[in-house]
C-alpha cells in the first residue's frame, strides 16, 4: 500500500492526457480521482486517466476519502481567481490545497466539546466587537455565557474577567502599561458577562494565527462549565478552536474580492451566519448591499445575511448633559450618530470625534472649545480611548461613560436576534440550520 498522501487531482484539457499521468507517477501523491475543470484543445474524447474523473470537487471528495487536492491545471482554463475559490473549497473541507509552486493549509482548529460559536471577520475595524457583544448580551437571557476574545493587545497569559470594569480599573490597568482598551476588557464591560482574553500575532491567508493562546483560554472559559462559549476573532484572522457555529462580520462597501474572493470564500464556507454592517448612506447605498449578499450567494447560495447598522448607546443615562462623542466612526455618520443621542438619548452633544484611532488628531480634538465645555465624554472602548481619552477626563475631572454600539437590523431585514438565538440553538446541539 502507498505510503503517499491519497490525492485528488485538478486536470485540465490543455494538458495531453498522458504528460498529466506520467505526473500522477511522478509526483509523491496517491492520486486517487481526479476533477475535469475545462478545456479540450488536447482531448480526442477517449481519455483514460487510469483513476475516476469527476465533473466537480465535491463529488470527488465525497467518494475519494482523499487526504490533499493537488492542482495540476493551468492557464487559460484555471485562473488565479478561480484556483483561490478551489483553495476555499478544498481547505473548507479540511484538506490541503498543493500547486506547483503553493500550498494552503486549513485552519487547525482544536477539538472543544463546550457549545460555542465564534464571531470571525472579514479584516479589521468591520464591527467584530459589536456583534459579539450584541450576541453575548441576547444569549445571556437565558444562558450562561463566557467571552474568549482574541485580540494583538491581548494579555500574554489568559486574563478572566469576572467583574464589568469602570473607568478607574481600565485607567489603573493603562496606568500599569497594559492595552486598556483591548477588546476582552470591551466585551466584559460591555456585554456584562465573564470574559477570558486571550492574544495572538499574524494571520494567514486562511485566517490561521501565527501564535495565539486561544487554546488555553478556552480550557479556561471550559472549566467555569457555562452554556456556551462566544469565540471572538481578530481583523481577519479566527480562534483555532472548534465550534458549533460561526458568524462573519463584513462591511457592506468592503471590496468584495477581500469578503468572496482570494481566501475570503474560505471564512464564508465556514460560516452560518453573515452580518452586514454599516448598510447605510454614505457609507453604503442599497446597491452596495445587494451586491455584497449576490456575491455572498455566489460562494455559498444558502448562507444566511442580515443587513445591520450601528447606533451608539451610552451605558448611563446621558439626558440632559453636554456630551462629547469619541468613536471611531468616520465623519460621514457623525451628524446621524449625533442626532441618535439627542433624540433617542436626551444628550445634548457638543462633539463628535471619530479620532480614537488616531492619537494626534484625538488630542486636538481634546483641546476643542466643545471637548472644554462638555460634562461628560461618551466614549467607546478602543485604541487610545483610555490613555488618552480617559486621561484627560480624569484631570479635567469630567465625567465619562462608556459608549456600547447597538447593531440594528435595517428595515425589512431579518431580525438579527431572532436569527442569533436560532443559530444559538443549533450550534448548542452541532446541528446548523439550512437558511430559511
């Protein structure tokens, strides 16, 4: 018996049929089946391959019991677009994806027997935080629910937070050298619910952290023996750990080859659940939606899409006080978001920064007439909102509230905690829904 990999081969029709069967002997693989992906300039219509050829990748994984995909097409048949879609679909199906001068390895995902769902993105500043929070929050009606958030500014040793922090404990966290605004310390203050931080450095193309600690935090988040376990990515990359279900944050005007093309097809095959964010103008207009859900359909046709937005809600009445905003949201949205807590929230709002992200022109804004006048600064927990923000506020001895970002399912859109708590469900048995 071969000692060789089992493999299913990628062959084209402009290779002659016997240079890619001296290749199957040549090269250190088992072939075992092999898929015709087009073109017939070289076929006489009685080839002989000498192993069953499929018409698609699927039906040849299903009956080849192959342990890696090994891609001897070429140009023009196969393009560059077309082999990073057969990658996402082989590394989708847990196998290895070889080329002549390439290979794509799955995400090893380490075995967790705890319920849990992971909320992954498409790359960074897409709403992971949110939509995990949110999802922390709807789960924990009627659930116990732990929070492991992977992030660069994570601890180097796992961190639980039993505790909602206040603004002195991030401030002595800052004080202390530590990344006070990391997203663990975010999703414990604002999703209220127990939260292990974990950290991790580089991310594959598939998504794969280069190191990360996720392993062991998870064993911790296990031992507290809770109903489930919300796994929270990192920009692109995903918590090496295996769960019931995942949920995909995308922008609504990314560019679409970063969410369906190159690997990004990869995250979707993985996926349950897509939410959109920011689906509103200028930021999107309608058209961009339809085309971020038509391509999503293109990948994967069932998978299920939710178009949200995001509105700030302050963690403590705000009514009636000048406010100062300090968010990371761009100035395109400002005058909505201002006008979201005056009329929802009584705030009177003297500012609006979307500078958090940018440490010189965030204290500009801090030395503003409206950053002097205000009684309270509305703060979200990210990048320089405690060293900076909460600082300042600290020797001005201003007020500051933590700002939470609501998602909000666009009009006519499914209800996303509806959707949440469905997928909720199923991830807590293994059995994920087909989309409705």
């Amino acid at each position: 018996m071969s000692e060789y990999p089992r493999a299913v081969a990628l062959i084209d029709g402009e290779h002659y049929p016997e240079v890619v069967c001296a290749a199957f002997t040549e090269l250190p693989y088992q072939v075992v089946a092999a898929v015709a992906l087009g073109g017939t300039e070289k076929l006489k219509g009685d080839e002989d391959y000498g192993v069953p050829v499929f018409e698609s990748l699927e039906a040849a994984l299903d009956e080849a019991r192959a342990e890696v995909v090994i891609d001897l097409s070429d140009e023009p048949v196969v393009t560059p677009r077309d082999r990073f879609r057969l990658a996402s679909r082989t590394l989708a199906a847990g196998l290895p994806y070889v080329g002549a001068d390439f290979r794509f390895d799955p995400v090893a995902f380490a075995p967790f027997d705890t319920p849990a769902i992971a909320v992954i993105g498409s790359g960074k500043r897409v709403g992971k935080t949110a939509v995990a929070g949110h999802l922390a929050r709807v789960l924990a009606e009627t659930r116990e629910v732990v929070i492991v958030a992977m992030g660069r500014g994570g601890p180097p040793e796992p961190v639980v937070v039993e505790v909602p922090p206040g603004v002195s404990d991030l401030l002595e966290r800052s004080r202390a050298g530590s990344h006070a605004a990391s997203d663990y310390l975010e999703d414990a203050a604002l999703a209220r619910v127990v939260t292990v931080g974990a950290r991790r450095c580089g991310g594959g193309l598939a998504g794969a952290p280069f190191t990360s600690n996720v392993e062991e935090a998870a064993r911790i988040a296990a031992e507290r023996d809770p109903d489930v376990v919300i796994f929270e990515g990192s920009g692109a990359a995903l918590p090496p750990v295996e769960v019931g279900a995942r949920v995909l944050v995308a922008r609504a005007a990314a560019d679409l080859d970063l969410v369906t093309g190159y690997l990004g097809a990869y995250r979707l095959l993985l996926s349950d659940l897509v939410v959109v964010t920011s689906c509103e103008e200028p930021l999107a207009t309608a058209e961009d939606v339809d085309r971020m859900r038509e391509a999503i359909a293109e990948v994967k046709p069932d998978l299920r899409v939710v178009a949200t937005l995001f509105r700030q809600r302050p963690a403590e009445p705000v009514d009636g006080r000048r406010v100062a905003l300090f968010s990371t949201s761009p100035d395109q949205v400002h005058h909505r978001l201002c006008r979201h807590l005056e009329e929802v929230h009584g705030a009177n709002v003297v500012l609006v920064s979307g500078n958090l992200s940018n440490r010189q022109k965030l204290r500009e804004d801090l030395e503003s007439e409206g950053a002097r006048d205000a009684e309270v600064y509305l703060v979200e927990i990210k990048a320089a909102a405690i060293d900076v923000v909460a600082e300042a506020a600290s020797e001005r001895g201003i007020d500051v509230v933590f700002a939470d970002n609501e998602v909000l399912s666009v009009e006519g859109e499914p209800d996303l905690d509806e959707e949440l708590r469905t997928l909720a469900d199923a991830a807590t048995t293994k059995e994920v829904p087909a989309a409705r």
